[in-house]
C-alpha cells in the first residue's frame, strides 16, 4: 500500500480545515510514519547524485585541513568549480538566477568589490564611503519608483529581508500607535513566502487570500479578510509564480481607508516596472505615486545588476522607517544601533550596488528592459503556438505555463535533460520561466521554444517516465498534509548541508 493509499484509508479525503489535526493523527500510525520515511528515503537518494556532484572529482572538507593548502591550489580549483557551472548560466539555460552575467560588466563590479572588500558600515567613522553608497542607493531607488523626498529607506541582503523589516516596522508601529498586541497581515495568496517567514518570526498571524481567475488579487475577498487586528495589506508587482501585477491601486487605496499599511513587494519588477511604463507597455499604477503605498521592496541584485547580496526596503516617511530599527542604550559594550536585521555588513557589496546603477543609469535600464521585454514576447508567443501548452494569466516577463493534458512536471524535467533550468510552481501546477538579459542573446528563445517543444513530444510518447523532480512536485500537489511535505523538504535542506 503506498502513502497516497494509506491516506485516503486511514483518513479519506476531508475539508483542509480539518488536514492539521489528521495529519498529527496520522503521523502517529507507524504504518503512515514509516511509509512516509521511505518515500522521503527514496526521493532524497534519487536526488543526491545531482545536489553532491563533484565528490569523486574534488576533495571534500569535513575538517580543517592540518596544514593550509596552497593559495594557488585553491585558486585553480575554485576556477574548475566556475568553468563547470558557468556555461548553463551564461548561455541563457537558467530562469532567473543571473540577470546581467555580461563579463565586462562582472569583471567591473568584481573590481569594485576588490576595491572596498573591508568596509563596513556599522563603523560609519571608519568608512565613510559605506553610508554614502547606501543612502545614495536608497534615494536612487525611491526617486525611480516615484517618491518624492520624504520616502527613504535601507539597504538590505536581499528581498527577503526588505520584506522581513517592512513586516516587523508594521508590527511595531501598530503596537506604538494602535496598541495592537495580535497583529495581522493580509496577502494573496500568491505573495513571496518572506511574508509567512515574517509572520513567523515576528509573532504576527498571515492570512492568505484567494486570488482571482486572473491569478491577481481580489479586492472584495482582501477587504473581507480585514479586522482590527490588520496592519498591513501586501500586494505585489509582480507576483513571483504567475508574473502578474496585483491591483496595486485599488489595494492600496483600501489600506488607506482603513488607516493601515499597504506593502508593494516589487522585488522582481522594481527595476523593470518603471522603464517598461516609459517604454510605452501597460503598467498599472504600483509604487509612491499612489498615496495609500507605504512602503515597498525592490532587489538591486536582481534587475538592478548589483551582485547577489543587497535590495532595497522604502518607507513613505523616515517616522515609519524608524520603527525598523534596533537600539541598545544599557549594554556594557557601549551604545549598539543597527538598521537592519545585519550588525557587520558587507561595505563591498554596497559599493558593488552603488557603482552598478550609476554604470547602467536610466538609459541603460530602458535598453535592458527592452531587450528583455521583447524577447520575453517572442517566448510568450512561441509558448502560445504549442497546442499541449497555454500561459497563466498575463505577464510581461514571467511567464507562467501549464498543459491541460500532460504532466507539466515531466515536461520540466524533460527540459532540464536538454539542460534548462525552469522554476516549477505549485497550487495550481505549472512551470516559469523568469526572463533576463542572459535570454536576450541572440539564439536563446528560439532554442528554448525548440527544446520545449521537443520535450512536450517526449513525454506524450514516454507517459510513464518519472523523471527526478516530478515525483516531488507530484506528492505535493496530491498530498493534502502541508507538514509531511515540509519536512521533506527539511531534509531536501538537510541534504544540501551533507558533506
């Protein structure tokens, strides 16, 4: 008897309501438990031999090394490490994941990094610098997506913790303001994980609301989910699974309203919004413009062309930001502060940041979003002309797809047998493929509709062949009990860390 069978004896299929408590029910059957672990067993094994590539090739490390290998040794095996794993990146293979990637432009910005690798900005008497690259960051940002000079805000690791300050601003403003002990936030369904992450963190409660037809936001369904307990409402621009844009406007003129806050989480459009509006492409209104907008979250390292490691979290007014920060006046080690959820900070990626926008300047932003705008269209429509194929919703560059008849799933893994790396999605299932300038080379669309539609005909002709990553997005999308499926991927991370 396998899981799926299991569950539906033991339990039958029930309202999700009820799936938390079953689920702890069922865990406790040793029947359940210990076909659960096999599944787990089976999956992680098939999976180790493509995470743990390199063992019978390069010496691994479990323990310091008696003596320090030679400078050069490392060099030359980082270097082996680099020309393995560039070439699916560099070729435009990989959704996401690299958004410049020009070696020109890496190089430049590697000797940016060279050149203050030992600033940090928590000594701001020592480098200087570092406080001037942030705050210039910061208003370069605010002043692209539409605010005026009251919005400000920091630099951050990356979009997850923008959206993680933003969350704990709110929860500290409404306890100061509000008095509220058991603070809410409301998003779509569709918002980034950093929320739930947020929630959790922060002791805040996440509701989830539907979303439409269209995959945006329902207005009607968010309003409904407000109590006095909201403080903030989220929407994004655009969202990650299906590249559409909330209605931004309509959401955050409801936060107004009720007197709360409203998130626009444009980490992925931040830096390709505001130039494709200039560009002439449908773009609702997202950002500052709107006077319900109060803060927002927007990644440099990704179509900013910094390097991985820094984003952007903006606040209407520098009152609001404040209650993102940390202060400690009675520690014996003098007075602390720190901006961010970081103490040290990385001067050299600030830097890395700062001199990226001011090499790409607006017209260099225009010409990449064009580029990446046009090519995302010819894929679009290539997608569009396979009949076992359609796309979700209406993105620009994000483009989302699913087969009404095939296991989207194996259609991905028979993708990344052609060596396409796509991301797969979830509740409903489908695969995306996130457009960057590395797809905007000549060649790379036409080659991908090809190879998308050779594996479109694989699978119907080998219906039966599981694939690597099919068999995990499967039992997710079947498996109703949300804590079997997290703890498989406890141990997907688990994994990740075996030497």
């Amino acid at each position: 008897m396998d899981l799926m069978e299991i569950v539906k004896t033991r339990l039958g299929w029930v309202d999700p309501r009820l799936m938390a408590a079953a689920e702890k029910y069922l865990k406790a059957i040793p029947a359940v438990q210990a076909t659960i672990e096999k599944e787990y067993d089976g999956i992680m094994g098939e999976l180790e031999g493509s995470l743990k590539p390199y063992r019978k090739d390069f010496a691994g490390f479990s323990h310091l090394p008696e003596t320090g290998l030679d400078q050069s040794e490392i060099i030359a095996e980082l270097e082996a490490l680099k020309a393995r794993e560039e070439t699916r990146w560099k070729g435009g293979f990989v959704s996401g994941g690299v958004y410049h990637g020009d070696e020109p432009f890496v190089n430049f910005l590697n000797r940016v990094y060279a050149v203050h690798s030992q600033s940090n900005p928590l000594h701001s008497d020592v480098w200087p610098s570092a406080s001037k690259f942030e705050s210039e960051i910061v208003s370069m940002t605010a002043k692209m997506l539409g605010g005026a000079d009251d919005v400000c805000g920091a630099v951050t690791s990356g979009g997850t913790e923008s959206i993680l300050m933003a969350m704990k601003t709110y929860r500290d403003w409404a306890r100061d303001r509000k008095g509220i002990t058991k603070p809410e936030i409301v998003a779509p369904t569709t918002a980034h994980p950093a929320f739930d992450k947020a929630a959790q963190y922060f002791g805040m409660r996440m509701k989830r609301v539907p979303v439409g037809a269209d995959f945006r936001a329902d207005e009607a369904a968010i309003k409904k989910a407000l109590t006095r307990n909201t403080v903030v409402i989220v929407g994004s621009a655009p969202t990650f699974p299906h590249g559409v844009i909330d209605p931004i406007a309509d959401l955050s003129e409801l936060a107004r309203q009720r007197g709360i806050g409203f998130h626009t989480d444009s980490c992925l459009g931040g830096f390709v919004l505001p130039w494709a509006e200039k560009l002439g492409y449908p773009v609702p209104p997202f950002d500052f413009r709107l006077p319900g907008v109060t803060s927002m979250s927007a990644d440099t390292h990704k179509y900013g062309y910094a390097a991985k490691g820094t984003s952007v979290v903006l606040y209407r007014s520098a009152e609001l930001r404040r209650y993102q920060y940390f202060t400690a006046t009675d520690w014996p080690g003098g007075l602390y502060f720190s901006p961010t959820i970081a103490g040290s900070r990385p001067g050299g990626l600030l830097a890395v940041c700062w001199a990226a926008m001011v090499a790409t300047g607006e017209q260099g932003y225009m010409q990449a979003t064009k580029q990446i705008l046009e090519t995302a269209a010819a894929i679009r429509k290539g997608i569009e002309s396979i009949p076992d194929l359609y796309v979700l919703g209406d993105p620009l560059w994000i483009i989302a797809f699913d087969s009404p008849k095939l296991d989207i799933y194996k259609i991905m893994d028979a993708m990344t047998a052609r060596g396409w790396s796509l991301n797969g999605l979830h509740k409903p299932a489908a695969v995306h493929f996130a457009i960057t300038l590395r797809q905007a080379q000549p060649g790379v669309a036409g080659r991908f509709i090809a190879d998308l539609n050779s594996a479109v005909e694989h699978v119907k002709a080998n219906p039966d062949e599981q694939g690597s990553m099919a068999p995990v997005y499967g039992l997710a999308a079947s498996l109703p009990l949300r804590g079997v499926i997290g703890d498989m991927l406890k141990r997907y991370m688990d994994l990740l860390y075996k030497v």
